[in-house]
C-alpha cells in the first residue's frame, strides 16, 4: 500500500497570519490534531501546526493564544510525504523523524497521512512487509540462478541479476537493522560456486564491498 491508499483526504488548512485562538477552534470544531498551514504564494513551503505546538508553545508559558500568530509556532517547512512512497517508508520516516502526521503532496497538496491512518488503514497486520521482502529475495535468487545459468557466469545479465539480489538483501538487512558486513548473503554462496566470475573476483566477501 502507498501513502495516497491510507491518506486522509480531507484536509483542513489554515492561514499563518490566523491567531492561535483561531487554530484551536478550527481543531475542535473538526475534531482534528494538526492543520495544514497554506502557501502564501506558488512556490511557498507548507507548514503545519499541531494540538503539541499549540500545549507546548502556547499554553505552557501562560501565553494568550489571541495574540500569537500561527506563524509563530508552526514548523515551516514541514516534512512532506510523496503519495507513492510505501506505507512502511512513511512508518519509517516517522520513526526516523519523531513526527506523528504530514501533509502529502505532489505538487499541490492532496491529503494528510498520520500513524493513525497507519494504524488503522494499512495492511502491515495481515501483510508484514519484511515476510513480502524475503519472498521477493528469494525469487530474485531463483531468477539469478537460472539467468547465470541460462547466459553463463560471465555475462552482464547475470551481474545485474546478482545486484537485483544484493539490493534487497540490503534492504531487508537495513529492516532488521543488521550490518551487512556480518550478514551471510546468497551472493557470497553463488561466489564460493563460482570463484572465477568476474563479479566474484572483484568483491571482498570479509568486506561487503567491491575493490
């Protein structure tokens, strides 16, 4: 699944120039979190401003939300989500950037993805990535079996084929967060077969890395 499958697409946005009193009111009278702050021009960045800036910024300094501007607390530029990045990317880049919700965008603004969203929209119960991941190295495997042995050991198609494999190996290796250096990979196997493939001779199997 990718992002824009998930997505709320319903967005609600709000000017930077409105005062924090106006942010609450919009978040309570949707029920929301966060509001996407508008452009103030074509080429402008995206802001966001969320229930966290507003506690945070606002309400734990004794500040009168009818005197701050949105501006003032929003984050701006905002991290942003491409609707074709796959919903475990976004978990990622999520985990990776401490953030619970971002705007989707592709040139223009189409929605908002949220952990919620990838809670409760997602098929990471029923469908876990990382078991797809392994079926997908696994025929990847097979297939640069049968291209090695079908074009030779020497060719380019078979060298591709192992880079295909290698790819997501590293992938999956990244998902566990295992150091490719330490990991057995079905490459280093296909080299201890075929130790004069040219493939093999330039690859240090103790490193992970060509020479």
């Amino acid at each position: 699944m990718k992002a824009e499958d998930i997505m709320t697409k319903d967005v609600v946005t709000i000017r930077g120039s409105a005062t924090v009193a106006e942010a609450v009111e919009l978040l309570k009278k949707k029920g929301l979190r966060a509001l996407v702050v508008d452009r103030r021009y074509e080429n402008d960045a995206y802001g966001i401003v969320t229930e966290t800036d507003i506690v945070y910024k606002i309400t734990a300094y004794g500040k009168d939300p009818k005197a701050v501007r949105v501006y003032e607390i929003m984050s701006k530029p905002c991290i942003v989500v491409n609707p074709d990045l796959g919903v475990e990317f976004v978990a990622r880049l999520f985990a990776n950037t401490g953030i619970r919700r971002a705007p989707v965008i592709q040139g223009k603004l189409l929605g908002i993805i949220s952990i919620t969203d990838i809670l409760t929209k997602s098929d990471f119960v029923d469908s876990p990535k990382g078991l797809v991941l392994e079926d997908r190295i696994q025929k990847a495997i097979e297939d640069a079996r049968a291209i090695c042995t079908d074009r030779g050991a020497y060719s380019k198609a078979c060298a591709a084929a192992w880079d295909e494999v290698e790819e997501l190996q590293a992938e999956a290796a990244h998902q566990k967060a295992e150091s490719m250096v330490s990991a057995k990979t079905s490459f280093e196997e296909y080299c201890r077969e075929n130790p004069d493939a040219p493939e093999c001779r330039n690859y240090d199997p103790k490193s992970s890395f060509f020479q």
